[in-house]
C-alpha cells in the first residue's frame, strides 16, 4: 500500500477485510453439521465460513503442506535423462 496515505490505511484495510469476507463461501452451521466430511474432501485454499443465524462464528480453512512434505511428492512423474551435473558442453580449466 505504497501509494496510500497513513491516514486511509486503517479504512482501506477495513474495505479489503469486508470484500474479501463479502467472496468467501459461507455455509450454516447446521448444513456444515450434515455434510462435513464432504465438504472438507472439497474444501478451497480460501477455506469457508461456518455461520450461526447469519453471523459468522468460525471459518474452516486447510493445513498448508510443509515445504518436506513435498520432497519426493514428484518422484514417479519427473524423468533423469543425462548428467544432471554436466552442462554438456567440453571446457577445460586451463584454457
């Protein structure tokens, strides 16, 4: 927010929340209670808000994978072919 003012920055911010809140996928508690384990095998990145009587009371969002859970994660689709320490071009040192 380089281009912002000191002073709107607590306004803009605000703004932001309420659009970001405003595009969120929300569900009433009581459809969250019958279909839980289906929604969470669908669940998005953004997560969604469990909601009371239209008032938000929870938002439900997924555990983000640590960077070792991905270490070998692409084993079987990535194939070798060459060195994979030689540019595969001759050069010597001394030249």
């Amino acid at each position: 927010m380089a281009g912002v003012p000191l002073r709107f920055r607590s306004q803009v911010d605000k703004y932001c929340d309420q659009m970001y809140r405003a595009r969120m996928r929300k569900i009433a508690a009581a459809k969250f209670k019958e279909n839980c384990l289906a929604i969470l095998d669908r669940l998005g990145p953004d997560g969604i808000v469990v909601t009371k009587h239209g008032k938000a009371v929870t938002r439900v969002l997924p555990v983000q994978q640590t960077s070792a859970e991905l270490i070998g994660a692409l084993r079987e689709h990535i194939a070798v072919h060459g060195d994979l320490t030689s540019t595969g071009i001759p050069w010597n040192a001394s030249d």
